[in-house]
C-alpha cells in the first residue's frame, strides 16, 4: 500500500500570506513610487547640495555645514523666521476663534439659513491665493483700490494697509479671510459626530448653552483643534504666496527676506545661491517640524 508525504499543515497558509502581500504591494506601489519620486527625492537632493558651495574657482565644493553656519548667523534669516513667528502667534488664534465660533453657530441649528450661511463662510478658500491676494492687494491701494476711493470720498487719510508697519497685519487679514472656512468646515465635521445622547444628558441634568459647549463640545472636539493648529502653523512657516504677490504694490514694505520661503526663493531664483538656499529651507523643515510636534504632543497629553 502506497503511502503519501504529508504536507506540513503551515505551508499553505504561509503562501497564502506572502501571496496576499504581493498584492497589498500592487495597490500601494503606485503610490510608493511617485511619494519617492516627489517627496523624499527633492528631500534627499536638497541635503546633498546643502552640503556644498558653488565658487567661480573650483566649481562646487563640498563645505560639509557651513552653509548651515552661515544660516544661523545670517541676520536676514532670523528676520524672517522672527516676522513669521509673530504672524503665527497673532494670526493664528483669531483665525481659529472665529472659525471655531462660526462653526459652533451653524451647529447649534440656531441660525437662520445655515446652509447658505456655510457656503459663504467656507467660498474664499475655494479662490486660489494668487487671486486672493491680488484681489485685496488692489482694494489695499491708496491711489487706486478702495483704501484710496473712501479717502477721497470722505476727505479723511486711511493709513495704508500696504506701508511697512501694517503690511503683516494686512497680510493676515488675506489669510483669514482664506482659512476661516476650510477651518470652520474641520471644526463643523468634528462637532456633527458628537453623540446626541451627550446633549440629552447634559438637557436632564439642567445644564445651559454656555455649559454645553465647555463641557461636551470644545472636550470632543479637542482632536479636531489640535489638527487645525498644526496645519495652520505649518501654512505659516511657509507662508510666500501672499508677500509674494503683494511686493510688486509694496516694495517697501516687502523685503526680499520678508519670509523664510521667500528669503529661499529669491536666494535661488535672483542670486543663484542654490545650496544656500536649499539650506535655508532644510531649517525651516525642521524648525516647522518641531514646532508642529510639540504642537501635537502637548494636544494629545491633554486629550489623555
């Protein structure tokens, strides 16, 4: 009588595993390709070149962190990391408070005709920043916007939004003005998957509006809020699209080295500093990255 191996019981489910993982890689590879190609690649070049220096005798030469160096004590740089910072600390927590508060409004169902209402708030984020900018940049004008029609219309002397002491708030304004929605939508997402057994709860036990809120809404939504900061600090460091837009309409008052991103931008564009502008940006990476941690770390020791 004939007998017959006996096939090891974990061989079948090991192929099935290794063969459901060749296909998880079929799905995810795609995608792992092209975040390499646009992402690490640009990172990993710009470290490269930032460990170099071009000069008119030698060509390129490796300087190790020099240029890193040379960025710390470069008084331009820390003008700008020091102009964002104070546009973090400023524009960041009014655009938050009125998004949070708009967004608690069209939740309490106690404001007439929300939906419209929502659509407005959140219509500016749906214009591109070039356009925005522009936009507010012409009504900025004293000779020719809006500034400059109300003066001549009744005879007073609005400062202008454009000078050098009120360029950064005029900035900020466009900003808000562009975020409000994207963040009150983020905040309105968060407060919709609330329990309604919370609110039945909070009802029998005589609680009010202003209870409510402090003790149900603002705890469940504390994710959300962490979240909004770190984009919203994140979209700061890297602010560029606005002063960029607005230094042709104020060239005294927007700097070369107004931001950090613009400081890198024409380092590299304008005065062919490659390495040193790719520098500048690897700092600002980790600067941003971080602040955007401790962020995170202190919104998440909170939530625990």
């Amino acid at each position: 009588m004939a007998t017959t191996a006996a096939v090891p019981a974990a061989a079948i489910p090991v192929t099935r595993k290794q063969r459901r993982s060749w296909r998880a890689w079929t799905f995810i590879g795609p995608f792992m390709v092209v975040f390499a190609l646009v992402f690490l690649a640009p990172i990993a070049y710009s470290l490269v070149i930032s460990l170099f220096r071009d000069q008119l005798v030698g060509g390129s030469v490796f300087v190790g962190l020099q240029n890193y160096s040379r960025a710390l004590d470069d008084p331009q740089f820390w003008s700008a990391l020091g102009r964002v910072s104070v546009f973090l600390l400023v524009q960041v927590p009014i655009m938050l408070g009125i998004a949070l508060f708009v967004a608690m409004a069209v939740d309490s169902a106690r404001l007439y005709g929300s939906n419209v209402f929502r659509i407005s708030i959140f219509l500016p984020y749906a214009v591109p920043a070039v356009v925005a900018a522009l936009m507010w940049g012409f009504m900025y004008g004293t000779r020719f916007g809006l500034i400059g029609n109300i003066n001549d219309a009744f005879g007073v002397s609005i400062p202008s939004p454009l000078s050098p002491d009120l360029v950064l708030l005029a900035i900020g304004n466009i900003v808000t003005w562009e975020f409000v929605g994207y963040n009150m939508l983020i905040f309105y997402s968060a407060l919709r998957v609330i329990s309604p057994s919370l609110y039945e709860a909070a009802e029998i036990d005589g609680a009010g509006q202003w209870r409510v809120v402090w003790s149900i809404k603002l705890p469940a939504i504390r994710g959300a809020l962490v979240i909004a900061t770190i984009f919203s600090i994140i979209g700061s460091f890297q602010l560029f699209n606005e002063p960029s837009i607005l230094q042709n309409l104020a060239p005294n008052a927007i700097t070369t080295y107004f931001t950090p991103n613009l400081y890198a931008y024409n380092l590299s564009f304008s005065g062919q500093q490659y390495n040193y502008a790719a520098t500048v940006a690897i700092v600002m990476g980790l600067v941003t990255m971080v602040v955007a941690y401790a962020v995170q770390l202190r919104g998440m020791r909170r939530e625990a």
